[in-house]
C-alpha cells in the first residue's frame, strides 16, 4: 500500500482535475466526530429506483474520492448498503444488508486508511478470508467469496454500517495517535498518519 500511495500523490500534483474530483467527492463524505459515523444502519427494505440511483451516485463518489469503497453510513444514510471495487481491473458493485457469514482463522495485519478519518493510516487485524451475503440494488440475492485486499475492503465497509471505525480496532497507541491527527496536534510517536489513497 505505502508505495501506491507515492505514486498516486504524484498522480495528482500532476493532474489538477483528478485532484478537484477528488476534493469534490470528499466533501461529501462525513468525518471523523461527525455522530453519523458511530451509528449502526438500518436494514434496507425497498428495492426500488431510487435504491438504484443511490447505488450509482456511491460507486461515482468513490470513484472521485479515489477509494476502494464506500458506506450509506459516510454520506449521512442510515440504511445498510456499500459499494466497493478492490481492484483496478474489477467491477464496482453494490451489495445491500450485507453479513459476514464466515471468516477464516488466518488472519492478517495491515494499515488501512479511511475517507472519513483524513490523513490517518492504522494497522488492522482482520480475516483474510470471508463469505459475505447480501443482494445487489436490485434485491438479487449475492453470496461473494473473498480474500486479501477484497475481504478487508468488505470487512471495513460492513464496520462502517455497524458504527464501527478502524480506530475502534487498531491498538491504543495507534488510535491515541490518530486521533492527535484529526485533532490538528502533534502525533506523539510519527505513526497512525499519512495519505490513505486506498481508504474506504
């Protein structure tokens, strides 16, 4: 991940309109002290055009925001759906009542970055493997086998859904530093900071 992030940084000293989008989407996503963020959301019921149209509007806002996901939750929507697309090549999809049905024992250590936490990176112990189910926007039923950056991405994502930040499951020095980052302060040990290209 840190060597991705060098590149993209340069990415957008270099092309001024790719970091306008960027700065435009994010000013739609919530942050950190924002109550909507610790908030569990609510199933969703209806599967109907505006759903779909919402879906749309998340997979554009990640897109813009450069993220590899997206919670209702972030942009003050308290229904359970997330968008994501782990990887470049891949499809953007929506996936609505998401639940973890299973997760494996490996598990695996990485830093992982959050649209509504700026300028924090924490180290995050999850699952490497999980088998979500959930439906589409369209209320097709799906059932998606991940593992590596896709499962972590899945797993942050359902987190936001359930009010819960990678602040809440990092170690207490790190979060300690991280939120003396989103407070303007000095981080006391120089970690838990730094651009989250990848962030969710």
């Amino acid at each position: 991940m840190p060597e991705g992030e060098r590149e993209l940084d340069e990415l957008e000293q270099l092309d001024p309109e790719l970091e306008e989008r960027r700065r435009a989407a994010l000013a739609v996503v919530r942050t950190w002290g924002d109550p909507v963020l610790k908030t569990a959301a609510s199933p969703v019921t209806e599967f109907d055009e505006r759903l779909a149209a919402e879906a749309e509007r998340m997979v554009e806002l990640m897109h813009g925001a450069l993220g590899v996901g997206l919670a209702a939750t972030q942009l003050g929507v308290l229904h359970r759906m997330l968008v994501f697309q782990a990887t470049p090549d891949g499809p953007a999809a929506a996936l609505v009542n998401p639940e973890v049905e299973w997760s494996s024992a490996e598990r695996e250590s990485m830093f992982e970055g959050c649209l509504s936490l700026p300028g924090v990176m924490v180290e995050v112990e999850r699952p490497l493997k999980v088998l979500v189910s959930g439906c589409d926007q369209h209320g097709e039923r799906l059932r998606i086998e991940a593992a590596g950056l896709e499962a972590r991405v899945l797993q942050h994502e359902i987190d936001h859904l359930d009010g819960v930040l990678i602040l809440d499951r990092t170690s207490i020095e790190q979060r300690r530093e991280a939120l003396a980052v989103l407070r303007g302060e000095p981080a006391p040990g120089g970690n838990g900071a730094g651009p989250a290209p990848e962030s969710a």
